[in-house]
C-alpha cells in the first residue's frame, strides 16, 4: 500500500533534497539469501533485508527476516504472511506469476540489477532505480 511521503533528489551539487508529497513506500524488503547483497528467485526467497523509508533521504535497515521453508512464496499456500507489512520488495530476479501474486497482497515488486542493499533502497527512494522485467523462464513464479 503507497503512502504520500516526503521523496528525494540529488540537487546536482552533491546534496539530497526532500520532494514534499510523493508517493513512496514505507518499508522495503529487499531479497538477500545473505544478509549482504540483493539475491534473485524471489518466489524462494527466505531472508530479507527490510528497511525504513520514513525518512526516504536516508533510509536505513531496520531488520532481518528469515523464513522457514512453507512460508517462501513458491511453496506458500496462502492467508497472512510475514511480509504482508511491506510495502515493496526489491529483488534481482522474479517471474512474471510472483509480481502478479504479490500485486493482489498490495506488494509492489522492482526487480532490478543493483546487488548493494542500500543503494538499491537509496534508488528506489530517489526514482532513479533501473527496473528489469519479470523473467519469463523464472521456474519459481
């Protein structure tokens, strides 16, 4: 579900300024079968990085979550979930099934190429993050 909130962007001089009333996430859940990087198979995910973008100048990680194996979304059979707090999830690779199924919870889902956690929120935050399309072979959607 968006939220209006304050937005970002670079001012071209090296500081980031708020945009008052855009519409942005609240928090962020990036996939990261490390704890480290953004991961792809979204639909077999079980950790995520989640972050705050209250204060979207500045977003930060404000947990970690590590699912067992019925509640990945590939296996998951349905009724509340985990992540249904989430606003957006950002991963490196989904299907086309996965976005759609997430689409219904309300989840927006930006699958992009950008491997570093906190630059692919600060992306996301300052609408500047390179999107990639679902994978149309993802055997997990």
């Amino acid at each position: 579900m968006r939220r209006w909130h304050r937005a970002c962007y670079d001012d071209g001089a090296g500081a980031i300024r708020p945009i008052l009333d855009q519409p942005i996430a609240m928090k962020v859940a990036l996939t990261s079968q490390n704890f480290k990087t953004v991961t792809g198979h979204a639909g077999k995910a079980r950790r995520f990085l989640i972050y705050d973008l209250r204060t979207p100048c500045s977003p930060r990680e404000i947990e970690r979550r590590e699912l067992p194996m019925e509640l990945a979304f590939s296996r998951f059979a349905g009724g509340p979930h985990p992540l249904d707090d989430v606003d957006v999830i950002i991963t490196g690779g989904a299907g086309a099934g996965f976005t759609n199924r997430l689409a219904k919870r309300g989840i927006e889902v930006v699958i992009c190429s950008e491997t570093d956690p906190g630059r692919a929120v600060r992306d996301y935050a300052h609408r500047t993050v390179k999107t990639l399309p679902p994978n149309k072979n993802a055997d997990c959607d």
